[in-house]
C-alpha cells in the first residue's frame, strides 16, 4: 500500500457487458430497484470520502450549473485553498478546465473539493473562496492524479476514497494504476448497446500498457438477483 495518497476503491455497477449508463436501461420498477443498489452499496462500504470525473458531476449531481465568475478584478495566486469545513466527509471532482457552477460549498452534508488546474480563471477561484468551496491544484494545464490524490491525502487526511465513475475518469485512474480495489455490482441486465459506455474507458493514444489483471476477493449474492463482485489490484 501506497501511504502518501488515499487508498482507493472503485465502485461501479454494471450490466453484465459492462455497460455503465443505468438511465438508458428504462423506469421500470425493477430497474429502479437495481439502480438503487449503488446508493445502498455506497452507504455500506461506508467510506467518508468520494470523486467522480466532471461529466458525472454536472450530469448527476449539480444539474449542468454554469461556472459563475466573481465580477470586478482579482488576482490569485496559484494557492491551494482548504476552506473552514464542519463536514469530515467529502465530495470531490476531477474539473481540471473549470467547467463546472458552484452555488454552495456542500452536498448532501459532504464538503466538495473541486481539482483544478493552474489554468483557471482568477475570477472563477475567487467565487469559490466567497463560497467556502475548497480547490487544490493538481497541474498547470493537464491534471495529475498523483499530485491530486497526494494532496487530498495531505491537506484534508483522507486516507480512503470511493471512486465512482464514470468510465473515463476510471480509465484515468487504471491507466496510472491508482485503484486498489473494484467492487464491481453485476446488475442482471443485458445492455446489448454498442456505443454505450463500459466500466473503464482509456483513449488509445495514451494507454500505457495492456490489460490488467486482478485477483477476486469475494463474491457476494445480495438480492435482487445482484453479485457484489471484490477484485484487488496488483500492478
Ligand atoms: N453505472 C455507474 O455505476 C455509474 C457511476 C458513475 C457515473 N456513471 C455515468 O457515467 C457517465 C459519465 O461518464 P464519462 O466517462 O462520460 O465521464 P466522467 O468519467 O464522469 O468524466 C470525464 C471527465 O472528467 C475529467 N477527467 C477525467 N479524468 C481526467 C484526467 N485524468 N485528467 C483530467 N481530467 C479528467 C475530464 O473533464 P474535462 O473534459 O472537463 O477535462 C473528463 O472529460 C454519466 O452518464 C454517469 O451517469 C455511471
């Protein structure tokens, strides 16, 4: 185990191809149901702290907010910035380019931590000094998740992390082997989709090696006809 960063679990459910996008598997009551497993797999697990990429962000969580900049002229260093929180527990998003709008600086009781890069606007840190939202800096134009997660370690002493998704920001994380262990919950669902999503995606062009292999831990049949699946990693 790696002791300078968070040890990092994914979880993620699936269709039994290892499609991720839950939304285009209808409303059915059943697929309700099932949809419901991630929150319960999520609370049980029990972890204080968890990331998402920014398309899951905005998607899921603060509904394609616009960013909001600070008007007038401010000038920023390049600081982290480790707002006053009453919440240990946290929310916190890979959004290197800024993308995302923030009106508050907690989310369902978590306190949110946005990654950013050196490259944002002035005006848009200086909102979210206004509203007491934390950000670290993880790069000047391309994020390192290394950096990232050595600081979340650092300077807010989270020593475990949920990564939930989606595929790509999972593709990231696999592709510089920062994932200890996948709990992987097989839904009974056939997607049967070619151009939807799986489990980890990684563009061609900077994949460094092949396939990964890992060791099962555990299976577990919870109900509803769903396997809990525990894969560790060891690179
Ligand atoms: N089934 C499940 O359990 C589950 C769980 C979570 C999410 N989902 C679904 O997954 C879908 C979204 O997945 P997605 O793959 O499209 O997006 P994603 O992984 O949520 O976010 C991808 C974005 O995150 C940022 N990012 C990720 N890795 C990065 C890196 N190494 N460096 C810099 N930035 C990085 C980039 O933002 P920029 O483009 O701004 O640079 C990238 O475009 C949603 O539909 C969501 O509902 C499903």
């Amino acid at each position: 185990m790696n002791n300078d960063r968070p040890y990092v679990m994914c979880l993620m459910m699936t269709s039994v191809d290892g499609k991720i996008l839950g939304e285009k598997w209808g409303n059915s009551p059943k697929m309700k149901i099932l949809r419901n497993k991630f929150e319960e797999a999520h609370e049980e697990l029990g972890i204080k702290a968890w990331i998402v990429g920014r398309t899951t962000m905005e998607k899921d969580f603060t509904d394609f907010t616009k960013p909001i900049l600070k008007k007038g002229h401010q000038t920023l260093d390049r600081s982290d910035f480790v707002a006053e929180h009453q919440s240990d527990s946290f929310a916190i998003v890979i959004d290197g380019k800024a993308k995302l709008g923030w009106k508050e600086s907690t989310m369902q009781g978590d306190h949110v931590i946005t990654i950013l890069t050196e490259d944002v606007p002035d005006a848009y840190l200086a909102h979210l000094r206004d509203i007491g939202l934390s950000y670290i800096f993880a790069g000047k134009k391309d994020i390192s998740l290394k950096t990232a997660l050595r600081k979340l370690r650092s300077l807010f002493g989270i020593e475990q992390l949920m990564l939930e998704g989606g595929s790509h920001i999972n593709g990231s994380f696999l592709n510089e082997e920062l994932i200890d262990e996948l709990h992987q919950l097989l839904l009974p669902i056939a997607d049967g989709t070619i151009e939807t999503a799986t489990l980890f995606e990684i563009e061609a062009s900077v994949k460094k090696k092949g396939a990964t292999l890992m060791k099962l831990e555990n299976v577990k049949r919870i109900e509803d006809d769903v396997l809990w699946l525990t894969y560790k990693f060891d690179y």
